[in-house]
C-alpha cells in the first residue's frame, strides 16, 4: 500500500515567499508599525524584508510576528511562529501533509 500525501489542499504557505509583498502589523522591536514591504529572504528565524518607500532592508524575527502577505493575489493571514521552520522544510512539511498544519 502507498501513503496518501495530504488530506486537502496544498496550502499557499508551501510556496516560495521571497519576492511576495507583506504587511506587518506586529513585529517584535521593530517601529514604526505597520510595516509594508517585500520579503528578500527567508531563514529559520528571521524574514528580511525590503521597506516599500525608503529602500530599506529589516530583518524581522518571525516570533510573534503578526500581519498579512499577498500571494497569487490574495491578502492571506500571516503568523510568524507557526513559520519557525528552514524554508525548504516548510514546503515540504505543508506540500506534504496539507494545509491544516502551519497555516
């Protein structure tokens, strides 16, 4: 017998979210808030993101982060624990089990 890969959809989150456009409402010491930008790389524990009007680079650690990013055009919560994970073993964790785990 095979193993069923996933119980639904593939959640957005499985994807690549470098490059997708986010907006921050709560980010642990970082001011002022709400934050919009665009994600320019990914770790464990942290996001950098490219502030939208000054150019900027923050890297925004993912515990406690709150907001929303936008991805295949829709806005989709965003929370950064669930998100602790390596990039690559988040796609696989959620491309693999569905969408209910981290999301």
């Amino acid at each position: 017998m095979s193993a069923s890969r996933g119980t639904g959809p593939v959640s957005p989150l499985a994807g690549e979210l470098v490059g997708a456009p986010v907006r921050l409402t709560v980010a642990p010491g970082v001011v002022p808030l709400p934050l919009e930008g665009t994600i320019v790389d990914e770790t464990l524990s942290t996001f950098l993101v490219r502030r939208s009007p000054t150019g900027r680079t923050l890297r925004i650690a993912k515990q406690g982060l709150e907001g929303s990013i936008l991805l295949d055009g829709a806005e989709i919560p965003l929370s950064g624990e669930p998100l602790r994970v390596r990039p690559e073993d988040r796609t696989k964790r959620l491309a693999w089990r569905g969408s209910g785990r981290l999301a």
